[in-house]
C-alpha cells in the first residue's frame, strides 16, 4: 500500500500533507526515546508561542507521547524537555502504552471477555423490595 495510505489514512502516521506541511510551515525541536519527532512553526512567537505537534514514529497513539514532551506540546514549558527536567530517577517507571482495545487490556472478573462469571454474593447484600419498606 505504501504510498496509497500515505496519502489517504491518517491513523497509521503521518499523512503526506502533515509531512509537507513540517517541511514548509515548521522546525524539529526535537525527537524522544521512541523515535516521535516534535515541531513548532518557524515563527515560534505567533499565537500564543506557535503551533506545535508531533510526527510519530509508528501508528498514531498519543499514550505513546513521553510526560515531558506532553507538557511541551500543551505550553506547560518552553524549552525542549532537557532544558527543564531534573535527571531521571532510578525509582521511576517508563510511560505504558494504553492498551485498551487490545488484547492485553485488562479485563477485571466477571467480565465478558473473561467468560462472563461473577464470584457469588457473600450474602450480607439484601436487596431493596417496596412491600419491606
């Protein structure tokens, strides 16, 4: 499909008029761990700090979009991430992918997906009848 789908989908990356418009309109502040390239138009003064988004390196997800590069597309900061971020901690946890939808989702007891059981009432539940009241 190749070229087919670059220029019609848009949930399988970057479309070729998002890649057009980068090359024209902006300028790569930067890339993350998992290879999603970040923008801000040339002129990064206009509108409020410019207009920024972010190519992704894979299907279009944006669980797949780091904390710290989160806050720099929304204008919580203005420098790229390691302008701003103290080192990372040993303690801390890498991002997950958000795996609703997929087959690894989490699917609590008694969920369809899951057969559908319940684990029976313990009995201390009584259920509200209008001729008790």
């Amino acid at each position: 499909m190749g070229i087919f789908s670059k220029i019609f989908t848009w949930w399988d990356g970057a479309t070729i008029g998002t890649m057009l418009f980068s090359a024209r309109k902006g300028h790569k502040v930067g890339e993350d761990e998992f290879g999603n390239r970040y923008f801000q138009t040339k002129d990064g003064q206009a509108k409020e700090g410019g207009r920024r988004w972010v190519i992704y390196n894979g299907p279009n997800d944006a669980s797949r979009v780091p904390p710290e590069w989160h806050g720099w597309l929304h204008h919580t900061h203005d420098g790229d991430p390691e302008s701003y971020l103290p080192p990372e901690r040993n303690w801390e946890a890498g991002p997950t992918a958000n795996l609703t939808g997929s087959k690894d989702a989490y699917r609590p007891a008694g969920a369809l997906e899951r057969g559908g059981r319940r684990a029976a009432a313990t009995g201390d539940y009584q259920p509200w009848t209008p001729e008790a009241s």
